[in-house]
C-alpha cells in the first residue's frame, strides 16, 4: 500500500488525523489529508465551546464543516469531545452541582443527537484523572459534581446514540508503570463489572521529554484490550519526530488485535499544536514526507 490509510486498513485497522476546519481552504493540507487518512478528528470544532458557546444553542458550522468535508471523501470520524474540563464556555466554567451536571446531561444529549447514527467513535470523557502519583481523579468542577460524573455521561451517550462506540480519552495512561494508567485501567474494569457502557479506551499518546515512549506501551495496549474494550491511539504526535519510535507504535498497535487504529494529531509540523519547531508529525510544513512517514507506512 502506498498510503497510511490503505496501509492500515490491510490489517483492518485506520490511520486518522485531526483536522482544523480553518485550513481546509489550503490545497496542501487537504490534498494531503484526503490521500493519506481513513479517519478525521475535529480538532477543535467538537469541543464543548464550539458546539455550545451558548447555553441551549448549539452551533455546529464548523464541526459540520469538517464532517462535511470528511464524508464527502469517504472518511469516518473520531467525536472530540463531550465532557472536558477543558475548553468550556464561559456559562460553563461558572456552573457547579446540579445545575452543571444536568448541563453537562443536555450538552451530551445535543450534540449527539445532531450527529446520531454518523459518527462510529466518541470521546465522551477527555482527560478525567490527575497527573502524579496519586492515579485519582483530576479536580475540576465536573469532578466537584460528584464522582459518579464519568458513568453518568457514558450512560447518557449510550442512550442518546446507541449505535456509537464510547470511549475514555487521556494523556499519560500510555505508560504501564505511572499510577495515572492503573487508575484509568481500575475505572474501566470497574465499569465493565458493573456494566456501565464504555467500548474503547483512547490513548492520546503526546510523547515528550517528560513523557517519553516506554517499551510497556504493548503491554498497556493489551491490558486495556484484555478488559474487553477497544483501544485506539488518538492523538499521536512525537517530539523530535523519532522514526523508531513511531515504528515502535505502530508496531505495539498491530500487535494487539484490539487495537483498532491510530491517529496523529495534525498533518503537517507547521499543524501542530505543539509547534513546527518540535518537528513532530510525519509530513514536513511543506507537506513533504518525512523519514518518520517512511517508518510508519513501512510498520503498517
Ligand atoms: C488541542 C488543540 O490541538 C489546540 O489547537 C487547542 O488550542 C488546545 O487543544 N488533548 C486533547 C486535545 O484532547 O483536544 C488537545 O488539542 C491536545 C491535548
């Protein structure tokens, strides 16, 4: 195969990308995008403050932009996300108790009903758990409604979309070892137990200095796996660029039969969140192939 997409779905899997609906007036980005990826994530455009910047309205323009663009070119999406500490609108931010958690209820319910039966994958929780050694709960004023906030939004997903897969998403549960994963991988199996509705874990994957790539990813890969849940790598993006190291993920993904796909977080180094400078993506801010793409289509 001579793309990441047709590469990856050889094992039946899909390589993603996030998308930025202000870019797809740039024939570069779109040209590459549309050629290589099977699988889009609005990088933005579903997140809480764009998809209700006022309580009770719904704007989907620009998410509806990016699906729009997405399945006019035969690709599914990644929904990103519903329950965020992160990324609130103001009204929001300003709520607590009960009045935010049934805002939180409502929000979930609108935007998976303007979208239901289309998007196969959400990200209904992002970024729950705290950083450290204390593999608890992150504080934030969902958190504060009670700790029941996670299950309530994944039984409202179920209920609002029952054809969607639901996910749990973070960062720093890609290692086996830190107290964060294990106080991740205590919640699923404690939903599983007692038949909350969780289908897939997403494992952001933001590889830096301070959280580098560890061997231990397979076996993170497979514990999750093993709970009975699909697991997914997000929002891949390497610091440096390394290209064994992106081997390295492609390789612990396709290991692991439950590992469904991989998604990197922007097409090109000048896309990046992170800053063209940290070179991290697989296409140079040219858009010209990098040695790490070369990796990666050749792990798949
Ligand atoms: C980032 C976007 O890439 C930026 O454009 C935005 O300013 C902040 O959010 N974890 C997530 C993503 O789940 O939504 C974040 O995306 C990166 C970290």
């Amino acid at each position: 195969a001579s793309t990441l997409g047709a590469a990856a779905a050889q094992s039946g899997r899909y390589f993603g990308t996030a998308i930025a609906s202000g870019k797809l007036g740039d024939g570069n980005y779109t040209g590459i995008a549309n050629r290589e990826f099977n699988m889009i994530t609005a990088e933005n455009e579903m997140k809480i403050d764009a998809t209700e910047p006022n309580q009770g309205q719904f704007n989907f323009n620009n998410a509806d932009r990016i699906y729009n663009w997405a399945t006019q070119n035969g690709k599914r999406m990644r929904g990103h996300t519903l329950a965020w500490h992160s990324q609130q609108p103001g009204w929001m931010q300003s709520l607590s108790g009960n009045s935010l958690r049934q805002a939180m209820i409502n929000h979930i319910n609108g935007v998976m009903a303007h979208y239901k039966g289309k998007i196969p994958y959400w990200d209904v929780v992002n970024e729950a758990y705290a950083d450290g050694n204390s593999g608890g709960r992150r504080d934030s004023n969902l958190q504060r409604t009670g700790n029941d906030w996670i299950e309530v939004a994944f039984r409202t997903a179920r209920a609002a979309d029952p054809a969607a897969k639901l996910c749990y998403n973070d960062y720093n549960i890609d290692n086996w070892s830190w107290a964060k994963t294990q106080g991740v991988y205590n919640m699923v199996r404690d939903f599983k137990s007692r038949g909350v509705p969780i289908d897939c874990v997403g494992l952001q994957s933001h590889f830096n200095s301070n959280s580098p790539y560890n061997s231990n990813y397979r076996t993170t890969i497979s514990q999750f796996a093993a709970l009975g849940v699909d697991v997914a790598i997000t929002e891949l993006d390497i610091q440096g660029g390394s290209s064994s190291t992106y081997a390295s993920v492609v390789n612990d993904c396709l290991a692991v039969s439950r590992c469904i796909g991989i998604t990197v977080w922007g097409v090109r180094d000048s896309d990046s969140w992170l800053g063209a400078n940290t070179s991290p993506l697989l296409f140079d801010s040219n858009g010209n192939k990098k040695a790490a793409y070369n990796s990666v289509l050749n792990a798949l």
